[in-house]
C-alpha cells in the first residue's frame, strides 16, 4: 500500500516555490522551480487560485494571505510562539539586540517567534524564516539534542556548504562541536553564516527535560566581543530560557 499522495506533493511544492526573494513568478518559473511540467504546475497554479490561496493577473502568480492558513492549526496549537513572546521583548529590551525562537524542521531551522531590534543580516528574518542548522547557533542546539541515530544519519545526508571563510563544513568538527554544545547547553556561532554576524543559543526544554527548541540572541561582531557575548549576553539567554521553560511547563499543567 502506497500512503505518498503524490498530487498533494506537487501542490505543496508549488506553494514552496514562492518566498520573500520570489513573491511573484510566472508559469514557466513555477515549473521550472518545481520540476514539474508547465501544464501539471499550470493545473496546480489554476487550482489554488480557484481556491483563494493564489492570485494571478495573466501572468505573474502571486500568493494571498489565505496560504496562512495552512499554517494556523500548527502555530494555534503550539504554544511555544505565543509563551515565548513576552520574555524575546522583555530579553530585547534588556541587551538592544534582536532575539528569536527557532524548531528544528528537517535540515532546518524556522524561527517561531522574533522580536528584532536592529537589522544585523542582509536577509530579512521573520517568522517562518529557514536557515541550514549546521551554521547557526538555535540549529546546533537543536541538532545537539537529537537521538545518536538521528544526528548519524543528519551528518550523512547534510550539505555542508561554506557561507563564509568561518563555516564549518567538516562532518567530523560538526559532530565535535555538537558534542560540546551537548554538554553545556548553549551554542555560539561566529560569522559562520555572513561575516559579521555573531549568535548566542540556548537550548530550551519542556517539562520531561525534551528539547523542543532554541533561543538566540543575534548581534554583529563590530558591536560586541566574544568575551562580552560569553560573559553578559549568556547569563541573560539563559533566564529567558528558564522563564519559557517555566511558561510551558505550568502550560501543561492546566
């Protein structure tokens, strides 16, 4: 028995297919994004505007606010997002940097809650952002906590490709570093995934003691120094992660 329904595949590819750096593509785009045929991507395009999820003016597709909720049922039922939202400000406002929430979903992270007080990278980050998790500080927290056979088989199949002249791209120094951020509970990363960029981790856990997600503290290097990211950013992450874990457990709770 066969449970892949391959035209449910194709369509949520299609719906991939769009992003920040794409908002508008034409048939031929789509097709050749998704792989699919222009006249498959052509049935896919016509059937999510009939649905409301798309947009078209003749040539250019477009996706509408509709596509959220493919999201909602996931966001309304994690509780994680709207928990963690009062201690990111509250930590924001504290160290005048941008803080975030990242699950780990496949080979990547997507961040879940954001608070953002200064730009530090080129790219625009918002909810439902997704970077590799090999080079950014949430993603090796969140592959540290991983199962032996899981982490085995993500550093088998994971590209590590270089961002900058800093990134790790050794399945061997991966793994021993991963092995470190285990033992401590929290990652730094430094200017692995565009220069300049410096970031700070810390794991968070639920009630079992269960990673479930990240959070970070994102700043640039002409700003702080390692050592002031180690000795005053750290301590700070570290309560902010206490009080979400604490939020959520209480959660469960009631």
């Amino acid at each position: 028995m066969v449970d892949h329904v391959q035209s449910l595949a194709r369509g949520l590819a299609v719906i991939r297919a769009f992003s920040a750096t794409a908002p508008a593509l034409t048939l031929s785009e789509v097709a050749r994004e998704t792989g699919l045929t222009r006249a498959t991507a052509r049935r896919f395009l016509l059937t999510l505007v009939e649905l409301g999820y798309m947009r078209s003016d003749g040539r250019l597709f477009t996706l509408t606010p509709r596509v959220l909720e493919l999201g909602y049922a996931y966001l309304s039922s994690l509780s994680l997002p709207e928990v963690a939202a009062p201690h990111l400000e509250r930590l924001a406002a504290e160290v005048h940097e941008s803080a975030s929430v990242a699950v780990l979903d496949g080979e990547d992270v997507v961040y879940v809650a954001r608070v953002a007080t200064a730009r530090v990278m080129r790219v625009t980050i918002s909810i439902g952002t997704r970077f590799p998790a090999y080079c950014t500080s949430m993603g090796r927290v969140l592959l540290a906590a991983l199962p032996p056979a899981d982490l085995d088989h993500y550093l088998s199949r994971a590209t590590l490709r270089p961002f900058t002249s800093r990134t790790l791209t050794s399945p061997t120094a991966l793994r021993a570093e991963l092995d470190q951020v285990r033992g401590r509970g929290w990652a730094m990363v430094d200017q692995e995934l565009e220069e300049g960029l410096r970031s700070l981790a810390v794991r968070i856990r639920n009630r079992s003691g269960t990673t479930v997600a990240a959070v970070n503290v994102s700043t640039h290097a002409s700003r702080t120094t390692l050592q002031h990211v180690r000795r005053e950013l750290l301590p700070l992450l570290q309560a902010t992660a206490a009080r979400i874990e604490s939020d959520l457990s209480a959660q469960t709770r009631t």
